[in-house]
C-alpha cells in the first residue's frame, strides 16, 4: 500500500483514453462501475473540450457482481458501436473490472462486430497513466500498420515522416505539433501522418510509408516507434526539440534522417539567445532550479536552464520510472542527484532542503512552491486548466524556446527590483514580502524553514540574536539559501553556534 | 434499458393519481461515485482525516475533481491498493496498520479518521469495519476510527456523505433527557448554518445541533428526544440510522427558496408548538427579503425551459424551486436515487405533470435534451462543455452542492447560479 495525497499521473486506462480521444473514429469500451466517468471531465474541463470522450463506461453496480456483468459489458459495446458507429473499438478493464475478470476482449471477440478490435491489458495495480497510453498506441499500431505499405525507398520525391506522440490532454502537444511540422516542411520534410493527435484508425494503416518517425513524446510513442523500426525499417529520431541548441540539434537529426541538406535557420532563430544575452539577464545568472517532470520534459528543461539562461541546476528529478535511467544520466551531467519518485510527499522534502529561487515543475509543484513561497513555472503533465492557454504557446522549436524563456522569467523579481529590495528591505510599501510587483504584489508568505536542523542526529546550531536579525535583512527569496549556506559552514568548522562574524565568513565562502 | 414505474404515488394510492410516469434507466451514468463527498466533508469537520482505502483511480479521481478547486493540503488521502496487496505477498492488514500510523504521525492534528472504501476494495471484501475497530484501539483514546463505503458500485456522488452520517450516528452521544432537541442532518455551509441557528432561537426552539458537527469532538447527541430536520435530500441511511436512536424525522420540503425554506422551518415549528403569529413575526421580514432577492432574476429565468441530469439528488427541489419561485418551466428532472418518502413533500409541491427520471442512459438521456432544446441544462462536469459547444446552456451542477444555497438569505444566490449563464449567454457577441 502507497499513502498518495496527490498523484503524478493517473491509473493506466487513462492514458488508453488519451490516446482514444486524440484521435478520430475509435471508440473505447471500458468495463468500469459507476463514478469512473470521473475521467470525462480531465477532457472537458481540464482541456475544454466540446466533445464528451469517446468512451462507453460499462457502469456495473454490486448487485450485478457475479452475476451478469459479462453481459452487460456485451450490451453495452453493441450498444456503443451501432450508436457511434467507429472505425475501431479499443475494449479493456479498470481496476475494479480487473478485479472481476471478465475479460473483455475475449467477450468481445465472441460478439461478432464488424469493426476492428483490439483488446488492451492494462494492469491498474503495477502500472500507471503513461503506460497506458504508450502500451494503447503501441497495440493500436501493431494491429492496424499495414505490412504491404512499405517505405519507399530512393529518394524519389520529398522525404516523409510520421509524427508520434501527442495526445489529448498532453501538455501543449497541439502547439509543438504546429511548430514541429512548420520546421520539418522548412527543412523540406513532409508529415505523413500525426498520431495519435487527429488521426482516425484507419490512417494509422498508411504509418509505414512514411521514411522515418519523429517520436516528441518518447513516454507515449517510443514503443510503437520501435516496433516499426524492426518490423518496417522505419528509423525513429531521438532528440527532443525543447530549447534551442536541442532545436538544432533535432534539425540535423531529421535532415540526416530524410537525407537532405540542413536548411538556412536564419530566418527562422528564436529570441531567446539574445534575450538571454542582453545586459538585462544577468540577474538570471546563477539562479538556482529545482526541475521535475516527465523525464523527456525534465531533462530537457535540466538544459534550456544551464544552458541557455545560465541558470544553477540544484536538483532534477521524474516520476516517470521507466524513464529513471536518461534522468539519472542529466542529473550527473549537472552534478547533482536524480530524485526519482512518484510521492509527492519526497519531492516537497526535496524542494524544502534545497531551497531553489526558481521551481520549474508540474500543477503539483505550484502547490509545494506556494506553500514555500517560491517562483514556479510549469514545464511538464500533469497540468491545470489555466496550462491551456488560448494563445499559441508550444514547448518545442524555435518559438518553443521562446515561450520558455517568457514563462520561467515571468515569476521572478525583475533585476532592479530585486537589488532594490536587497538594499532597502524596510520601506513600508516596497517591502520583500509585498511579492513582485508585475505579478500584482501579493507573495505568498513563505515558510521559513531549517530542514537541517529537522534531520535525525544533526545537533542544532544556535544563532546568535544579531545573526539571526542580520539574516532577516536578506531578502526572502535567498534567506533560505542564505540560512543554510550558513549553518553548513558553520558545522563544517565543527561550531555550535552562528554568530554575525560566521554568517559573513559564510557569505565570503559561498558568495551570493 | 428503460422501464417505465409508476411514481412513488402508486405506493400511496390515491396520492399522486395523474402522475406521469417515472422514467427509470439503466446504462452508462455520468455521475460520481460517493467519494467526491469527501471535497466538502473534509473542509466541514475540521479534525478529521479521510482516509480512502482504494486503487490509482480513486486517488486520481479525488485530485481531478477536486484538485481543480483545492489548492491547500488536503484533509484526505489513499491508501493504493498495489500489487502486491492483492497477490498476497504483503498482508493487507498490516500494510493498512502501518499506513494509518504514517498517516497519523504525520496529522498530530486529526482526531476522527474514516476509512473509507472503494470499488476495488468491496470487490476484494476487505473488512474496514473490523479493521476501524481493531485500530481504533491501537490508537484510542486520542483518535476514533470510522469507516464507511464511498464506493461507485453501491454509492452515487452524495450519498458517500449519507454513508459518513449514518457511519457516525452509533457512537454520537446519548441525549440526556428532558428537554427535546432539534438536530439538523446534512453538511450546510458555517454561515448557513448561523443564519438557521438564529430563525430557531427566534422561534423559540432551543437545543439546536447539526449533523457533522465541525468537530470531532462536538458531534451532536441523539435520542429519543430529539426530532430531526433534513438539510440535504441525499441522507436516506442517516435518517434510517437516526431512527433507529430513537429520533424522529420530521418530514418537510428541504431549505431551498423562501417556499421550502419556510415550510421546512415550519415542521420545526410544529413540533415544538409554535405559535402562527410567532412564526409569522419571525420569518415574515427574511421570506420578503428572499422574495426581493429573487426579484432581479426573474426577467431572466421566468418563462425559460430547465432540464436536469442526474447528479447530487438536489434536483427535485432544485426544480420545485425553479418553477414555483422562479417560473421556469420543466423539461425533465433526472436524480441518480429517488427516495420516495423524503421526497413527497417536494413532488407534492413540483406537481404530478413533471417528467422525473431515475438513474442514466447518458446517451439517451442526451438525445432527450437535444429534443427538448432547454434553455439551461444543469448537468455534471463532464457534460457542460460538450452541452455548451452544442449550443445548449448549462449550469454545472457540482456547484450546488458547494455554494450556500439554503435559506432565505441564499434564495437569491441560487437563483443568480442559474441565472449567470444566460446572462452571459445575453452578453456575449463572439
């Protein structure tokens, strides 16, 4: 047993109805008892859609148990395909469905429907939403990818890909599918066909003509592009586009891939270098973040921080755990150790001890950095219904990376503001607890917190009066830092007690 | 599957003579299950700790529809069921012993902990009652453990709050005798809750109290003294749980509008053998007041078609409401239970021509709407946006269960609820 309070992501048939309502002309009957239709409204309030998913909950009560709810799974997937007519059923259990073993895809085997079926085994109690939607795309690929459609070969013509990945409710997929295939048609690259995202069951048989696959989200598609690279020779790319050198570096991959010269990127370069290198950011240099995410999201987010804002990463992390390895490979590139974890209750620890200035995370880190009063940006699922924003905002590509610039800067002080408050803390309407004043001036209040000194067996450091009133002047958004660098230092020099002459010795060690 | 029943009328005969049918159906239901009650119960007692005993879902299902409002730590939490509970490697027992005690070490605070079950939990037939029992000992005497089902197969959305009640009931304190009580069943809101405190003890009626209390340790006493007012349609085994104490149930249409919160207090009244000319004096000026409020709705909601999916149960006075005080007129009333004695007084009110509806065929049901063409639709959360984008306008439903609406003082909230959208629909030119 796990004591959740809230979870990254949802049980495995979820990810099978992110996949079944991305796309169109399937429908999915899920053996479930009532309350499951919960799930309908991630889709229509969440994401806003204006179609209820396509998904026929079987809706079994107790009384059924042991009785006929064999039958009523059958009634309602005939039911379900003369109303909605699909091209394909996708048919599977949830975990209470699991439990009684009714196996659906052997009953609908025996229904005789003229439709394609494909039977999905979800295990609810081991696996969880990614999965899900990964193993539903994989068995919808295999069973509907056409063996007699193959590549075609030698360069005739303009080279082909598919896109794989995006789904509904993903995390600005709608926009890095826009900005993805604008970049591939100015290399020269046409789209095939994007799945699950607006593709019907029936295109998804054309998958294999395509040259290579552009796999954007490796959580959901990378198992399905593996199998049509064995089974139809189909390469698949590996670079995720978010930031701009991964930009580039993706322009190449897929310029090899289709065999074409890379093309002139000059019109097309995002702002976000010079932004970056205006005189303005260099109060970004040296911030330090804390990142979690899926693993695709965070350790391309690990990046664009290091890389392209000059940010510190101090800690990353994921709880995709099938994704833990990569994770663990970017955190050591950054010098620091992966957090790899679905309890929330270990990633808030993390955040506490660490005390970023800047938290780039999912709707669950907001609730964590509210809490301790520090800036959050969202980059990764699972997101809220103010991450769907009405205007273009893709994660991926060159306008990607400015959207990324835009939004991580947004919930820091600006730099002037931040030596004002540095330098006259007292004023009584510009104060640090007043909060940035783009953002409205309300700062959470935050909690100061001395996790060191919470640890088992760490003997409690004693400040001094002045010390500790010294350290008030320090703005808020570093004094966590600031507290701990401190305390550190001091048991670093084997003492019991902070005074001001050990808060400056620290400050001179660690600098800012 | 659809089966036309008589109305509860044909139980009484004579009744309801001309009543129309009720439309009972069975296939998908795009309603909750009774955890979603847990949203408001763990706000409303506030030392309490609801602990679901559940799979991946439950616990995605509380943050989906409650993460979209609740940004604080929760009061709730599930314990999911893993693999390895189920194949037995692990003992389920234990593995719930040691939750509750992380859980409990972590909450110094908590005083009252439900365990709470589930679908896969009532599927497995893990026994949470022996379990509440074993560890309330373990814990006892700083932390009671309970346990009721919020379960999607036996429990529609409110009646997981019916399922906390009744699970209270037993071990609420014994009333001392004497003087009669009046206790209020069923989650109101703080100031809801005030306003009435205030209308009784105007009337005269003292020995008030409300069923959850705000704490675990200020839950009500019961006994056969004490009468009892329904605030919520939704509590049909409190009620039978209450009987069995020894209280009364006076019957009375439910708190909505100036009609029903008057003759709802009325019952009150009765018992305690209030006078008329006292209970005029003392609900005449805040039922004008009511009336008033309502006032600046009407242009808006007077004439205008409602339809009602199934959701909380609140639809049948909902409707009562809308019709008699707003003027609306009924295309069709869906409620997941129709319980046919608590709803009398309000289907002697809503008249005998009314469409009710009980349980769900979603797509039927939708089909029905889409004919009906109404002018606000109230339906669940999964339904409005997809409603909407069909040029229907909806009301989501889930926000009566979460906004004071009872009484005379919220008569002209509830109205603006309904009201809003076809505001904006009037306003909006894109």
């Amino acid at each position: 047993m796990q004591l959740t309070v809230w979870t990254y992501e949802g049980p495995p048939h979820i990810g099978a109805m992110r996949v079944a309502t991305a796309m169109t002309g399937l429908h999915y009957i899920l053996h479930a008892p009532q309350g499951d239709t919960y799930a309908d409204l991630l889709f229509t309030m969440i994401e806003r859609r204006g179609q209820r998913p396509p998904v026929t909950y079987t809706t079994f009560e107790a009384r059924d148990l042991g009785s006929d709810t064999a039958e009523i799974f059958k009634r309602a997937a005939v039911d379900a395909v003369e109303r909605f007519q699909p091209e394909a059923i996708i048919v599977g259990a949830s975990c209470t469905a699991e439990l009684i073993q009714d196996d659906p895809g052997g009953l609908a085997r025996t229904l005789g429907l003229d439709v394609p079926v494909i039977p999905l085994e979800l295990p609810s109690y081991s696996k969880k939403e990614n999965w899900g939607a990964s193993e539903t795309f994989y068995r919808l690929v295999r069973g509907l990818a056409q063996p007699s459609l193959r590549p075609k070969k030698n360069g005739a013509g303009r080279p082909v890909c598919n896109i794989l990945g995006p789904t509904a409710l993903g995390f600005r997929h709608r926009d890095d599918v826009r900005e993805i295939t604008g970049l591939l048609a100015h290399c020269g690259i046409a789209v095939n066909i994007v799945a699950p995202l607006g593709a019907s069951p029936s295109e998804l048989q054309f998958l294999p003509v395509a040259d290579f696959n552009v796999v954007l989200y490796p959580e959901i598609a990378e198992a399905a592009a593996r199998y049509l690279e064995k089974e139809f020779g189909q390469p698949y790319t590996r670079t995720i586009p978010i930031g701009v050198g991964a930009t580039e570096d993706f322009v190449a991959e897929v310029c090899a891939l289709a065999g074409v010269p890379a093309p002139d990127l000059s019109d097309y370069l995002s702002n976000l270098p010079w932004w970056s290198r205006s005189v303005d950011s260099n109060y970004l240099t040296g911030k330090r973040v804390f990142v979690f995410g899926d693993a695709t999201h965070a350790i391309a987010a690990a990046r664009v921080a290091a890389e392209e804002l000059a940010f510190t990463v101090v800690g990353i992390g994921t709880y995709s755990r099938e994704f833990a390895r990569p994770v663990r490979e970017a955190a050591a590139a950054h010098g620091v150790e992966a957090l790899i974890t679905d309890d929330y209750l270990e990633v808030e620890a993390a955040i506490t001890a660490l005390q970023p200035e800047l938290i780039l995370g999912t709707q669950m880190e907001r609730h964590i950095a509210k809490r301790l009063g520090i800036p959050c940006a969202v980059i990764s699922a699972p997101v809220h219904v103010q991450d769907f924003p009405a205007r273009y905002a893709p994660q991926m590509g060159f306008e990607g990376a400015n959207v990324l610039f835009d939004t991580w800067v947004h919930p820091l002080l600006m730099g002037l503001e931040e030596h004002l408050l540095g330098m006259f803390r007292d004023d009584f309407e510009f104060h640090d607890e007043a909060g940035a004043s783009h953002l409205g001036g309300h700062a959470a209040v935050p909690q100061e917190t001395a996790p060191a000194a919470l640890e088992v067996g760490v003997p409690t450091l004693v400040w001094t009066h002045d010390a500790e009133n010294e350290l008030k002047k320090i703005p808020f958004f570093v004094r966590g830092k600031a507290r701990r660098n401190t305390e550190a230092f001091a048991r670093d020099q084997m003492l019991d007690t902070v005074t001001l002459d050990i808060l400056y010795d620290a400050k001179a060690r660690y600098g800012r | 599957m659809t089966t036309l029943l008589p109305r509860a009328g044909a139980m009484r005969p004579g009744d309801l003579p001309a009543s129309v049918p009720v439309l009972r159906e069975r296939g998908q239901r795009e309603v909750f299950c009774g955890l979603t009650s847990i949203m408001w119960l763990h706000r409303k007692i506030q030392d309490a700790f609801f602990l679901i005993v559940g799979s991946r879902t439950c616990a995605h299902l509380m943050q989906s529809a409650a993460g979209v409002m609740i940004f604080a730590e929760p009061r709730f939490a599930t314990a999911i069921i893993e693999e390895r509970d189920l194949a037995g490697m692990a003992d389920m027992n234990e593995e719930l012993a040691r939750t509750v005690a992380r859980l409990l070490e972590r909450r110094p605070d908590i005083r009252l902990l439900f365990l709470v079950g589930s679908c896969p939990s009532e599927v497995i037939k893990l026994d949470l009652g022996r379990a509440a029992e074993r560890l309330s000992q373990v814990h006892a005497p700083h932390v009671r453990i309970l346990n009721f089902s919020g379960s999607g197969i036996e429990t529609t959305f409110t009646q997981g709050e019916d399922a906390c009640l009744a699970a209270l009931v037993p071990s609420l304190p014994e009333t001392l005798p004497g003087a009669p009580s009046l206790l209020i069943a069923g989650a109101l809101a703080d100031v809801v809750e005030d306003q009435f405190c205030r209308l009784l003890e105007q009337l005269g009626i003292a020995n008030v109290s409300f069923l959850p209390g705000r704490k675990a340790g200020e839950m009500p006493a019961v006994g056969p003294g004490t009468r009892f007012l329904l605030a919520q349609p939704w509590l049909k085994d409190t009620a039978r749980a209450l009987e069995d104490r020894g209280a009364v149930h006076l019957p009375a249409p439910f708190p909505l509008g100036a009609e029903g919160t008057t003759a709802w207090l009325k019952a009150a009244a009765d018992a305690w053998g209030v006078s008329a000319a006292r209970f005029a004096a003392v609900t005449d000026m805040p039922r004008a007041r009511a009336t008033r409020s309502l006032q600046r709705y009407l242009p808006l909601l007077s004439g205008k078609s409602l339809f009602c999916f199934p959701d909380s149960q609140i639809e049948i006075p909902l409707a009562r409401f809308l019709s008699r005080e707003a003027g609306m007129e009924i295309c069709e009333v869906g409620t997941p239970y129709l319980h046919a004695s608590h709803m009398k007084p309000e289907l002697d009110l809503l008249g005998a021509d009314v469409q009710l509806s009980e349980g769900q065929d979603v797509d039927r049901q939708m089909d029905r709407c889409r004919a009906a063409r109404p002018d606000v639709s109230v339906c669940g959360m999964g339904l409005a946006n997809p409603l909407e984008r069909e040029g229907l306008t909806t009301k989501w439903s889930i926000e009566l269960v979460f906004t004071p609406i009872q009484g005379y003082d919220q008569a002209g909230d509830l109205a603006e609820l309904i009201a809003r959208p076809l505001m904006r629909k009037g306003r909006l030119a894109v």
